[in-house]
C-alpha cells in the first residue's frame, strides 16, 4: 500500500511546489517593479533635461536674433539728403 500512501501525499507535494513557485515568482515580480521605477526616474530626469536644453537653445536663438538685427542695422550708412549740384 505504498502507491496508497503516496497518492495520499502527492497533492500536499503539489501545493507546495505550487506555493514555492508563487514566492518565486513574486520576488521576480517586485525585483522587475523596482527596475521598471528606476528607469522611469531615469526617463524623466532627461526628459527634464531636454526641456532645460530647449529652453536654453531658445534662449540664445533670440539673443542671436535681436544682436544680428540690431548690428545691421547700425551698419547701413544712413542716407544723406539729395542735394542739387549746380
């Protein structure tokens, strides 16, 4: 009657090994989440960053901007007035 008794323990065998894969499982679970938030931190700081570059290039375009209006401006000679030559 061994195959009896064997019969008997097998699905408390299985539900252990049920129980251990599910804890396996979980700690890959949370080890991925932690991974998965890591990375979204990291995504979101050089999001920042590529804000902050934005700004900045818009910035020193305008500056650019204004300077090269302003200085060719000041380089075209002023016209004289027409005077009749006799």
């Amino acid at each position: 009657m061994e195959g009896g008794a064997d019969v008997v323990t097998r699905p408390a065998r299985q539900t252990l090994l049920v129980a251990r894969l599910q804890v396996l499982l979980a700690e890959e679970q949370e080890k991925s989440a932690a991974k998965l938030e890591r990375q979204t931190n990291k995504l979101i700081l050089l999001t920042w960053a590529i804000v902050g570059l934005t700004a900045a290039l818009l910035y020193f375009t305008a500056v650019l901007y204004r300077d090269s209006h302003h200085t060719s401006d000041a380089k075209e000679p002023a016209q004289a007035p027409a005077t009749k030559q006799p």
